[in-house]
DNA sequence: GGATTTGTGTAGATCGGTCTACGTTTTTCT
DNA sequence: AGAAAAACGTAGACCGATCTACACAAATCC
C-alpha cells in the first residue's frame, strides 16, 4: 500500500519560512503585528507547502469556524432550503456548516446538541427544535444559538420566523374572499408544544382571523401533529364525518401535513377544490407539482435562512442583546383553493 | 450576565476520583488495564461532575468520533433517507454524524471535503459525489471513505449502490410486458460522467435491456441532467416532437428528473399514463403522493444506508481491502404506467 | 540626545484529551 | 519458593493550533 504524505502542519511552514509558528499563526488569523515582508514570506511558504489549518487544533484555544445546524427533519424539504441560506452567509465569512438530523424525539435532540458542542462549533442554529422555551435559554447561555422558526421574545438566543400571524391571516381571508365560511384547520397539538412555536402562533392567527370575519362559530382545530402521517390521519377523520359538519375548506397548518390530508380525502374520493379547498403553509418544493397545486404560504426560506446566518455570525462577533426578526409570508394561489361548490 | 458553568474536564474528574489523568482515559476508552474498583469510582466521578469528554480535544490524537456525510443535495429526499440509515448505524457504536452539503460542482465539493479531513473526521461517506475516480482514489487513500450510489471497482474506497443494471431491466421488463416497444429514457448526460456513476450504469442496462427484447431501433436517450429543472426541459422536449416520433413510455432515470418531465407533459396536455407511461428511479415520497402516483424503482434507502456505515466503521476499524456492495432494486407499479393506447 | 512609544518577532504555556514507556503489585507456573 | 507473566497505575510527551508576556529594534517626542 502506498504511504500517504504527511500532512504540513504550522511548524513545518515556520520552519520552512525561517520565522516561528506564532509568526505563521498570526498570518493566519490575521492579528496585529507582521509585517508585510513577513506575511508575504509565509504565505509564500503555505501555498508552497500546501498548507491547510488544521480546523480542529484550531478549536482547541480559538474559534474552530464551524457552524451546527439541528434539524428535525431532513426530508422536510423546506427545512433543507433554510440550510442552503445558512450555508450562503456561513461561507463568505470562512465558516463551514455541519447539519445535525434527530428526529426521534426531545433526547436525540439533546445529545445532537451536546455532540455539536463537544465538537466545539461556534455557534448553532436550530431549525424548529423541540422542548420548552427555558431549555433553549439555558443552552443560549452556553454557546450563541439561533433558532430558526420560534417566534420571540427571548432573552439569551435570537429568533427568525415568519409572521404567522399574517400568514394564517393570508390562508383565511383568501378563503373567504373565495365565499368560504366553514373553514377548519389542522392544528398542531403536539403535547410539547410551547408559547412561539409556529404551531402556536399559527393556530392563533387563524382563529383571529375568524374572529375578524365573525365566523368564531366555525373556528374547529382538528387535531394531530405536523407530518405526512398525521396529516392523512386528519384527512381520514375528515373524510368519515358527515357531510354536513365536514368544512369546505382547511388551512393545512403545514405543507406536508396538508399534502397528507390531501392524500386521504382524494383517496376517500373527495375531489379537490370542488369538494374542499385545502391551502398548505411553507411552500415546499412538492406542493408546485402540476397535477396537485397546492395553494400555500411561501416564506421564502434561503432568505431566513441567509438572516439566521447573520444573526449567529454578530453573536459569534461578541453581540448580547437578542434580535428577533419576523419575515412577512406571501400568499401563492394555485389550484386547491376554489369557491364552495355547495 | 449570569456567567456560565465552567465544563468539568477529565483533570476535573481525575481530581475527584483521586487518580490520574491517563486512568481516565482508560476508563473512557475502555482500555487495558482498569480493575474494576478503579471503574467505578471514576464513572461515580463522572457522573457526578456531569462530564462529557470534549470530542474535539480526543480527535488531537486518538478519534473524533465523528463521520461526514457528503450530500450533493439535501433536497433530494432520496438522500436524506441514505442519511438516516448511516446514522441508525453509527450512534449505535457512539459516532457522530455530521452533514455536509455542497451543491454548486465539484470545487465546493472539494472545499466540503477538505473542511471535514481538517475537522479529523474519521471517515467519510459520500453520496453521488462528482468528479473522477481517481479522485476518490486518491481521497481514499488519505481517510477512509464510502461511496454511495457510485459502482465499484475501487481499490481504496467501498461502494455501495443499486443494481442500476438490474433496476433499468425492471423497467423496461415492465413496459414490455405492458406492451411499449417506443421506450426512450432521460439519459443523465452530464460532461464528467465516470464510468462506475448510477446514470451510466442505469443507461447502460437501458440499452441491454432494449436489445435483449429486440428493440434496439427504439433506442433513444433524452439529454440533459438529472434534476428537476433538466427533467422539465426534457419534458417539453419531447411534448415539441411530433406524434409519429414520440415513445410511447418513458424511462425517467430519477425521480426527479422524471417528475420534472411529467410536469412538463402535464402542462402540454399529454396525459400521463394514456398518451405516454412513465417510470421514474429512486422511490423518493413524492412518487407516492395519490394524484401523481409515479411508478418506479425502490432501492431501499435505509438498507443502503445502513450497509455504508457499516463498511466505513469496518474500514475505519482497520479494513483495507475493498468492498462493492450491490444492493437489489424492487420494481414499484403505480398509476404512471399502462398499456400503450395507440 | 535620552526617554518614550510603536512596531515586529519569539518563547513557551495552554487547550483537553491520548498514548507510550515504565514501575509496582499480584497472579501463575514449574 | 523463586521466576516469569499478567494486571494495574502513573508520569509525561504529544497532537497542532492560539495567545500572553516579553525582548528588541525603530520611530517619535520634548
């Protein structure tokens, strides 16, 4: 087997330069005190060797330039756009982005969490983490943390997420602009869920917006979680009541719960719009698919996605008050949403 | 600011335990060398002190504890799934999976990879990496790594990857026996296909399986690549045909693609499966969203997974001759394909 | 022109683990 | 019982960077 060649470390630049290692490591970082000729000697010396710092030896006393990113959920494909935005900032300021998934629950969360800081990252960004708001102002305490899709206020870490509130407002005043009064919503009623969490404030927004348009009367949450699964569940349960006290339109809460209710009632032969309109939330890739056409909220993800980078970079930099940014939703009509036919 | 507790360290806990450092260790590693008083009093140590050894200080000498996952594109769901079963298998011997991501060709893959070598990754798994064999060749040589998706020969790095050969057949198999013989296929004609990639191993068997039932004159690859925006193009592409020169099924060779292409075919009014079959590659859930019901070819993602985490801990453990893993695909009939109407 | 400031470079401790080499004690063998 | 082998612990070098403290030289000040 061929031998590998041996890595250049700092001291074999130092050496190879004729100046000491804490000479090249100023280089490197940048610091006060080279001057020119020094930095064009060592630098000289690094392409030469072809030298790379060691990223890991680095984080043992200074910033080990890596980013983690928690998510639920990889195949939830608008989580994975939100990544691409962090990526974009991350990499113009020289920092890598590592993406941890756990999507089994609370404890798989915790232990990816404490593994991304065993391994020294700089900062975190979560992505719609689980658990109650104080577990995340004890770990902002530890390490700058975004989280990504919370709504604020909260003290220790910053928060990007869509205006809820407006996009639920969106879903409902299109539906009724469209003559729909009987207008349900999957809820997300996860047993964790907490006050920020978009389930919340979503779940909220729409029962505003009934209020506003005096159908408080119709305000109906049909229970389950956010996933493909427990959205064909909803849809089953929607499809077995009867046809009377079965809405004739839903707010989906979430694209991929509503894709999944969507699934049910076309299967129990309840066509879409004619029979129910259904508008989705995220604006997943999926939902553009030509024979479906969701109607959904888009929240235009690489761009939070892009402001939570920032976010974690000035935190990273040394800043302490909490910023909390809300990114206004936009409406896109498709072919799932249609006047009541009934 | 409430300032933060200081992290116990393995000095901490060798204090506590009242013996030394290198004990520790020993006990943490399990190595040679530790009676089992010495055990218990330095875990009782440990867990009173709520230590956690810091990976990255372990990965200065011994191992990270860490794999890197090299993805092309999380938006792929077909990858998330490969994602997932690598990490089922890795948590289970206490590793860490960390993702990355790299989209934008092979310089960033390039700089992907570097960043996770220079974070000392213990090994890799890359799925549809570009870029040479002998790239990898050399990569190989440098960490340990698995290739996912790719097919073997290779000397210093495993494979594990569908039977694409057998995958094509299933399809083409499938519409003969519905009764095509004009049977084209997306062909991924990317500039730096290798031999060895899933898109010319899948375009071969195509080719085998059309002259095996005599259809050789039918042979036709549709360029472009494998992505959704390509299969679009790829789609109208053919919608623009005339009649006399369209198939009359289609082999998509991914997914994505041939989602893409049924979008496209949709919108020109061409439906899906009377004027044209469709069967797609990759089995990713989309597909099985009802109004679309894309028939295609399952490759078991999870299982793929799993076997690569496996030969990258074997390989890690000290393996070094190589293993080339062919995994069988399963065809999956939906509602995309029928017998010809013409 | 001597004192002070500024600029440039180095030595060496440090981060938190791992690992080799070696000393001491206990067990096994003949 | 004495020798050899095995079991158990520890000291201290080491991994590859960063960072503080300090030495020395050059520039600026009064």
């Amino acid at each position: 087997m061929t031998e590998q060649l041996k890595r250049a470390t700092i001291s074999d630049v130092a050496e190879h330069a004729g100046v000491s290692r804490a000479a090249v490591s100023k280089v490197l970082r940048n610091a006060y005190g080279v001057s020119p000729a020094m930095r064009t000697k060592v630098e000289e010396s690094m392409a030469l060797l072809n030298y790379r710092p060691l990223a890991l030896a680095r984080g043992m006393r200074g910033n080990s330039y890596t980013l983690g990113v928690f998510l639920v959920d990889l195949s939830n494909t608008f989580f994975s756009v939100l990544a691409e935005g962090i990526r974009d900032v991350a990499e113009e300021l020289g920092y890598q982005v590592l993406i941890g998934q756990a999507r089994q629950g609370l404890d798989a969360q915790q232990k990816l969490i404490e593994a991304m800081i065993d391994r020294r990252m700089d900062g975190l960004v979560l992505i719609a983490p689980f658990g109650p708001n104080d577990e995340l102002e004890k770990l902002g305490r530890t390490i700058p943390v975004v989280v990504l899709g919370r709504h604020g206020p909260a003290k220790y870490f910053d928060t990007v997420a869509s205006d809820d509130i407006a996009g639920s407002a969106l879903i409902v005043d299109h539906l009724v602009s469209l003559g729909h009064e009987r207008i349900s919503m999957l809820a997300n009623t996860q047993p964790d869920s907490e006050p920020g969490m978009p389930q919340t404030v979503r779940r909220h927004g729409y029962d505003l917006a009934m209020e506003k348009h005096g159908l408080s009367q119709w305000i109906d949450h049909v229970p389950g979680r956010w996933g493909t699964e427990s959205g064909l569940e909803a849809g089953r349960s929607l499809a077995a009541r009867p046809l009377a006290q079965r809405p004739s339109a839903l707010h989906g809460g979430a694209d991929v719960a509503a894709l999944g209710a969507y699934t049910a009632l076309f299967e129990a032969g309840i066509h879409i719009p004619d029979d129910m309109s259904i508008v989705g939330y995220d604006n997943i890739p999926a939902t553009g698919l030509p024979p479906i056409g969701l109607s959904t909220v888009d929240q235009s993800g690489v761009q939070m996605g892009r402001q939570a980078a920032e976010l974690l970079l000035s935190r990273i930099e040394g800043r302490t008050e909490s910023e909390h940014v809300l990114v206004s939703p936009r409406l896109i009509v498709r072919k799932t949403s249609a006047p009541p036919r009934r």
